[in-house]
C-alpha cells in the first residue's frame, strides 16, 4: 500500500457558545485548530497535551462523530466526508474507538459476550454457535478467559472492562485504533496490562493506533511518533526519541520538565512553568502559549507561528526556535535558548 | 524499630493497630486491616498504593469524618500529643481539624462551599480558630491567597469557587487548611485532578510552604513520582495493611516487598526500553469482604512460598527505618 492508511488535513472544530444575536458576532469554542498528520500502517501516533487542549475533539472528528467546522480526514485517500452509506460503513470497520471510562462505555445490562461482539452483529446476523466462538476468540485476544463471556460489566475488575472495550474494538478486524486515554483510568500494575496489550496486538495484527493521553511516561513508552498540542493546535510533531530527548517547543519542554519522575535521587533543576491554559473561547493573539512563555517576544504575541519543519524531520511552531525560513532549522541551535538556560538566568538576576 | 516503641519526641502522630471497617446489609468490607505508623515533627510521610487499598480510609479515620452510617473504626489508637482521637468527643474533635490538623482533598469543591466567596470561606476558617475580627479575618484571607500565589487576590478574595480553574480552586483551599498554621496537613490526592504543569506547581507550592511553617504533611497518592519528588518517608499499602515503610531513597534503590517491586517495575520507564512489555503484576487486588488468610498479596506473588499461605507475615524491620511484611523480604530485596 502506498500513501498513509491516515490523513488528516487542517482538521478544524469550532462549537458555537450559545445562539448570538447577530449571527456574526457568535462566540466560539476554537477546540481544533488547522491541525495536520497522518498515521501510517502499524504505527502509533500519540497526542499529548493538557486538559481541553482538544484531544478528544481530534479523536471525535477521526471517527465522525462530530463534524469538523473545517479540513479533511482522509483514510488510504478516500475523504470519508463524502462517503455515502455503504462505504461509511466499510470504512468504519476499518477504525474503531477504546474510551477512557471503562465503566461508563459499556452498557451494563448486556454480559461480555454481548458487547464485544455487538458490533460485529451490526454487520451481520450470527448464530448462537458462531457468536460464542467470536466471543471466546476475542476474549482470548484481549487475555481474557472465555468463561467471562457470561459475566456483566458490573462483575468484572477495571482492567478487566478495558480489556472488553479493546476487544469489542478487536470485533471487526479495524486496521487502526483510536484509544482516547484508555489507560487514564487505570492504576499503574493494569495499566501495564493494558500497554503489553496493546503492544502485543500491534505486533500480531499490524494495527495502527491514534493513542491519546496525558500522560508522558506511558507516550514515551508506546508511541512512534507524537504530537503535542496546546489550545487546540499542534505545537510540535516529532518521533519519541527525538521529542523526549530533546524537546524544541517551549511548552514541550515545560510538559516533560513537569512530568514527575519516580525517582527519588533526580534533582528537578528548572521552575515550574508559571500560569494556567487559557481559555479557547478567547485564545491569546499570536502564539497562544505567549503568556506562559520565558522567550516569548514582541513578534510572538502578534503573529501565530507556522509549523516549520527541521532538519531532524519533526514540524514545530514557535518563533523563536523554529523561525520559518525556507532552509529547514537544525534543532541543535536550540541549546542557547533552552528554557533551563533561560529560567537560571533569570534566576540569577 | 519502627513500630510497637512508644512515640519519641519527634513524634507528632502515632496511629496504632487501626482497624475500620464497613457494614453492609450482606458482608463486611474490612478497609483497614490495623495498621500502624506514625508521622514525625515537620516531615512529609508518602501513602501509595492503588485505588481501593485504603488510602483515603486511613486519612478520613485519622480525622473521624467516615460516614457514621456505614463505618465503624472498630479498634485502635490515633495518637496526637498524648491524647487518643478516637476518644475525644465531636466537639474537641471539630476543634483539632482545621486547627491542629487540616486536610486537603482530590476536588476542591468537597471543603469549598459554593454559595461563598473563598475569601469568605478563608476567613471563617481563620475566626474558627483565632480570635480575630472579621476585617482582620479578610485581611488574612488575602494574604493567604497570595501565600498560594494566587495572581490578583484582592479581586480574587471575592469570587466564588465556580470562577475559579481547578488549580486555582486546589490552591484556595490549601489557603483555607493552612489559615490556622496546622501542625499536621493530611492531602488526600491533591493533584491528581490537576494537568501536569498546573501539578508541578501545586507540589512546588506545597513544598515550600512546608520549609516556611514546619508543618508535617501526610501525602497521599498513587503516582510513585509525586512520592519521589515530594516525600521523605513511604508507607506502601496493600489490600487494607502496609507493607512496606521505609525512607524514601531505600525503598526506590531497594523495594524490600514484591508489591512495591512490583509496582515500581510496571511504571513506563524509558531507561528499560521503549516499546517493550512492561513487567506485569498479574492478577488483581483481593475481595477485603471475604477474610484472608496469610499472605494477601500470596495469589499474586512470584515469590510466594507455602507459609505465604498459611500465616499472615508481621511488618518487621529489613534494614534501618525500613520495614516490610514478607516472609522473604530479605531475598527480594536482592532480587
Ligand atoms: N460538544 C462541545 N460543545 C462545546 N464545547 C466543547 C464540546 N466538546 C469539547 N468542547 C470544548 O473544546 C475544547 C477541547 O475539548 P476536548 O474534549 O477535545 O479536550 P481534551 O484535550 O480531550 O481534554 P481532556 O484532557 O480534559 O480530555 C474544550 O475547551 C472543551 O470545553
Ligand atoms: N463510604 C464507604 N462505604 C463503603 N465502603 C467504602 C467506603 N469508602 C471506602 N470504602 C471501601 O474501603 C476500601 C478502601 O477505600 P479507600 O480508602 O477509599 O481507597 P484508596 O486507597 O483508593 O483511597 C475499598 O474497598 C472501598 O471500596
Ligand atoms: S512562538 Fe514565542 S511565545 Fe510561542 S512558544 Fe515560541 S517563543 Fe514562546
Ligand atoms: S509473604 Fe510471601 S506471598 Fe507475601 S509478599 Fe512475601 S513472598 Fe510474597
Ligand atoms: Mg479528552
Ligand atoms: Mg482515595
């Protein structure tokens, strides 16, 4: 195959708050903001960020489960805005959703057999026999043994409920997976359950995964590539290793310096960065990041910075350490500008 | 040794054998299999374990506000300069909490009232516990808004917690536990709820506020790198007991309870590898409704041997300030 199995072009949702009174003049929510990547076969694409930064809006675009406002989502090429009902159909077996909440997502009075082939059955009748196979061969899939069929939700461990939400996942053979922080909910001993899970998958079946999380440990742990986004856009998209080794986005960096370390002899060198997110009903002008920044300058609150691309590969959007010029930067100028360099200076003074 | 001695001077809380349990119409739930700790003058003791292992009932029996419904701390002692919590009646206890022990709690809104202003709810706390004038109360809750670094407090005095963010909010009420200079602050999750970067400024806030006032913290959590960054003691929990407590340095250079190896080894870390299996505990956490006997963690336990099943191992000391409750501890913590 060629070309991405995924491709998403300057995805934009803005929600209306409320009904103005003049049309023009309705506020909105800039939940997704031009935002751009693509997922090839077999990879996993993370996206981090904080609280409403937007996240879970991109994965409800990717599944059409909300409109975009603008852009394009594109699966092996195909716009899927202009599918009609069948083809809607076939490309949605080909992508599937786990969600945080293993409690809530799963509908309590049916037992686990039910649900996760559920979506199965939506395709196609099954008889008793063929739905218990499916059933036991799912729930082998996902570690589970085949005698759970018969339980409820209600009877299963947390771990255990995300393990049916991946596996009714599993159902329809999707070439990729958006997991929307399907192991937030989790405590560390199930979360790395679930991570070999998903790990263990990717391996056998080739299945891609949009994986979606907060968390920087467990991003840096199971992503390929990930992408960082702050007040609706994407700050900077690299691969893992060079991200976590070297960020180049001021709020990159300020992310995986905030990040705790379960390691009690790592002194922590840098401030934490100051302030809070702002609200995306009234975003900063210019880089929306300028009012936390400590190089932010007098260009950065006037003019939004594009995604520039660097030698190493990666897009960041920040004018000071990705300038756009029409040769890529190198990400190693970034040392003199390093927000640790920067915070001990002012420090100092 | 770490456990059955009388309290030193240094000793500010001293729970002992602590045992809370929960009726139900059917079974009983025991939360707290008797547990003893205690926590030192001005020091930050660390609380982990994973969700259900009685974390948030160890705080709330310490402070007696279980709901009387269902819970019953059904032994034990909770020392605190000399006198037993358990004893006192409601009334000195309602004049301990908020005075000589606050609490902070995951969502703010559970000791924020939402139909008053923060500032007014600062300044209650403050007259609770002193005797100072309204005005001077106000003035105090300002201050203490700024002690959070909460920008602007002269406006901010007036919002109500709905206008706040959820850290500004986590903030105020460390304002509101601290008005009244506690000598104990017990936090319960407090930056759980919180982003990443809005947490790093919660704990560097909660640090030093601590250097400035010498008030000792109870620091409860499930994320071992809020422990690593935040305390100087741990206390493990497992299934209602601990089991382990050690110093924090040892117990990441030297987890001496599988558990904790366990739990430490399941944590994403990229200095073993990316992409890699984690090391899985398998398994889950047993029914605390059903007694158990022996070990609890034997089911789950790679070390586990016959007596593991038999007899429930004590906590015992494994090295200076450090204890575990495993038969093999000494083995595990060469492994
Ligand atoms: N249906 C909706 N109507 C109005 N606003 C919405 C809606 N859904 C999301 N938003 C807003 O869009 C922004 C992005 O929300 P989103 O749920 O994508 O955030 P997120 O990154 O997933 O955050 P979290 O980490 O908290 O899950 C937020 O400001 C949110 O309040
Ligand atoms: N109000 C309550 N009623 C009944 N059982 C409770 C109540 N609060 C806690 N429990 C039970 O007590 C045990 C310990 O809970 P808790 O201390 O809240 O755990 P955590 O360590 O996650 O804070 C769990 O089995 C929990 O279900
Ligand atoms: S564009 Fe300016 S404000 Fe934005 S991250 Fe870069 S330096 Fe900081
Ligand atoms: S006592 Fe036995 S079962 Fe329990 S933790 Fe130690 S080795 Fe494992
Ligand atoms: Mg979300
Ligand atoms: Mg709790």
């Amino acid at each position: 195959m060629n070309g991405p199995l995924l491709k998403v072009e300057n995805l934009t949702k803005h929600y209306p708050l409320g009904t103005g009174f003049l049309k023009k003049t309705i506020p909105v929510i800039r939940a997704v903001e031009d935002v751009s990547f693509s997922v090839e076969a077999g990879e996993t694409l993370c996206i981090v960020g904080e609280s409403g930064c937007g996240k879970s809006t991109v994965a409800r675009l990717l599944m059409r489960l909300v409109e975009p406002t603008g852009g394009r989502v594109l699966i092996d090429g195909t716009d899927i805005a202009g599918l009609k009902k069948d083809a809607l159909h076939a490309w949605r077996r080909r992508m599937q959703m786990v969600f945080q909440d293993p409690y809530s997502s799963l509908n309590p009075r049916l037992t686990a057999g039910q649900i996760i082939t559920e979506p199965v059955e939506n395709f196609e009748r099954l008889s008793r026999r063929q739905r218990q196979a499916l059933a036991a061969d799912l729930l082998r899939k996902v570690g589970m043994s085949p005698e759970m069929m018969h339980r409820l939700p209600s009877e299963l461990s947390g771990g255990q409920r995300q393990r049916l939400g991946i596996a009714r996942a599993l159902a329809l053979n999707p070439s990729l997976i958006i997991a929307d922080e399907a192991v937030s909910a989790l405590d560390v001993s199930v979360q790395a359950q679930i991570l070999n899970l998903l790990l263990d998958l990717q391996q056998q079946m080739g299945i891609a995964f949009v994986f979606i999380s907060h968390d920087l440990s467990v991003v840096e742990h199971i992503g390929h590539r990930v992408a960082v986004m702050y007040l609706g856009r994407i700050v900077e998209l690299a691969t893992c290793e060079a991200l976590f080794a070297r960020p180049v986005h001021p709020y990159t960096e300020a992310l995986i310096a905030a990040a705790p370390v379960p390691d009690p002899t790592r002194v922590r060198l840098v401030a934490p960065v100051e302030g809070e997110v702002p609200s995306p009903i009234n975003p900063p002008r210019g880089c929306a990041f300028h009012p936390r920044c400590p190089l932010a300058v007098d260009r950065c609150r006037i003019e939004v910075p594009p995604l520039v691309p660097m030698a190493d590969g990666r897009v960041v959007a920040c004018h000071v350490r990705a300038p756009a010029t029409d040769i890529p930067s190198q990400p190693a100028e970034v040392g003199d500008h390093s927000l640790a360099h920067v915070l001990s200076l002012m420090i100092r003074s | 040794m770490l456990m059955q001695k009388s309290a030193g001077n240094d000793v500010l809380l001293d729970v002992r054998d602590l045992e809370t349990h929960f009726v139900g119409d059917e079974s009983t739930t025991r939360a707290l299999g008797g547990i003893s700790f205690q926590v030192k003058k001005g020091e930050t003791l660390g609380v982990v374990g994973e969700s259900g292992c009685g974390k948030s009932v160890t705080a709330l029996s310490i402070l007696r506000l279980l709901p009387k419904m269902n819970a019953r701390t059904v032994g034990g002692e909770v020392r605190f300069h000399g006198r037993d919590l358990l004893e006192l009646s409601d009334r000195e206890m309602r004049q301990i909490r908020g005075d000589q022990i606050a609490m902070i709690f995951q969502e703010p809104m559970t000791s924020l009232n939402p139909v008053y202003t923060v500032g007014r709810q600062i300044a209650e706390a403050v007259q609770i516990h002193t005797k100072a004038s309204r005005s001077v109360a106000m003035a105090k809750a300002q201050e203490m808004l700024r002690l959070v670094r909460i920008a602007d407090p002269e406006r901010r005095v007036n919002n109500y917690p709905h206008e706040m963010s959820g850290g500004m909010r986590q903030r105020a009420m460390i304002a509101m536990a601290l008005a009244c200079s506690p000598e104990l602050l017990i936090a319960d999750e407090p930056t759980t709820a919180l982003d990443v970067t809005i947490q790093a400024q919660i704990l560097r806030l909660i640090a030093d506020l601590k250097e400035r006032t010498g008030t000792a913290v109870m620091f409860i959590t499930h994320d071992l790198g809020v422990v690593a960054e935040t305390c100087q003691r741990v206390i493990v929990m497992y299934a209602g007991s601990i089991v382990e407590q050690a110093n924090v340095i040892d117990l990441f250079a030297r987890p001496a309870h599988p558990y904790t190896q366990g739990l430490m080894r399941s944590v994403p870390d990229q200095r073993r590898g990316r992409q890699r299996r984690l090391p899985e505990i398998p398994g889950i956490v047993p029914s605390l409704r059903e007694p158990i006997v022996g070990c609890s963690f034997a089911p789950r336990c790679p070390f586990a041997i016959d007596i593991c099943r038999e007899k429930t191992p004590i906590l015992r000391d494994v090295g200076s300030s450090h204890a575990a409750a495993c038969w093999r501890a000494e083995e595990v913590m060469g492994a």
